[in-house]
C-alpha cells in the first residue's frame, strides 16, 4: 500500500486567489497555519471554507473554542487540540479550564452542557443522548444555537479528518497528552 505524502504547499505553489488568502491570513496572523495552507491544495477550498467558518453564529467565541476543543479531543486531533489551546487562552480560558474542557466538562453548568452534547454529537456521528440534548435546552440554549452547535462540530470535524489523514506538521505549541 503507497502512502501519499502530504508536503504543506508554499505560497508560489497555490493558486492566485489562495496566494491572495495567505497574503492575509500572514498580516492577521503573522504566519499561514499549516492546515490553511493544506486547504489550499484545492483552488476553491480555502475561501469557501474561511467563509464558512467566519459567518455569524449565536455562539460565543468562548462557546465556539469549547467545542472545538472537546470535538479535536474526540476526533483525536494533536493539531486542532494545539491550536485550540492557544486561541482558547486568547477567548479568556485558563489552562485549567481547557484541560477539563477536554476531558468533558466544565464547572461552569451552562458550558458543561455545551461541552457534552458536542462529545456525543461528535462521538455518535450525529446522534446524541437524550439526557445531554435536554441539559442543553434546561441550561438557556436554543433550537437556534443546537444548529449553529452542529455547524461547528461540522467545521472542526472537517479541520480533525483533514489533519487525520494528511498528518502535516504542527505548528503551534503541542497540546500536552492528557
């Protein structure tokens, strides 16, 4: 069986409309993540999937790097897991908060139900538990933010089984093995 490698692509070797991206996403983040870069392997994919990522959701940020915290964790991720700590602490988490957030809880009630309903939605490929969807709803959530929960467990599943399967390197500080 031949294993493809993945090599993270330069800026000379995307397309004009990817090398415009990585001209931006170098002065907002002072560097193109390897991931992005990897998304660029397709002419189109990384603006449709910056566009989807950026649009408005009823979420918080806070609430958004929970999820994509505990999903990369489920997904077993190293590179979103090491992404997601660094842009979880800038959003205000402690690394206390982060760890338990991996492991699947919170203390704070309303983001624990958060955190649970998206490990089961990730873990059972979209099916959840009754107990979890109904702490959910109890804790103030809406049907609109079950939606907008579901679009993020989609965003970060994609990001996990890109970087899954490619396997480019890391470039964040890595997320220590819990």
């Amino acid at each position: 069986m031949t294993t493809v490698q993945f090599n993270v692509p330069t800026r000379e070797e995307v397309a004009p409309a990817n090398q415009a991206i990585f001209d931006n996403l170098q002065k907002a983040l002072s560097f193109v993540p390897n991931l992005y870069a990897t998304i660029a392997y397709s002419e189109n994919g990384l603006a449709r999937f910056l566009a989807y990522q950026n649009a408005k959701t009823s979420l918080s940020n806070k609430e958004k790097e929970a999820v994509n915290l505990i999903v990369s964790q489920v997904n077993e991720c190293i590179y979103c897991q090491s992404a997601h700590l660094v842009i979880g602490k800038m959003n205000g988490f402690t690394d206390e908060q982060l760890t338990d957030i991996r492991k699947g809880k919170s203390e704070n009630p309303k983001l624990n139900a958060l955190v649970n309903l998206a490990a089961d939605i990730t873990k059972n490929r979209g099916n959840a538990s009754d107990d979890h969807v109904n702490a959910f709803f109890e804790q103030g959530y809406t049907k609109e933010n079950l939606v907008d929960l579901i679009l993020q467990v989609s965003d970060k599943t994609a990001m996990n089984y890109l970087h899954n399967l490619t396997k480019v390197p890391v470039d964040f500080p890595l997320a220590p093995s819990l």
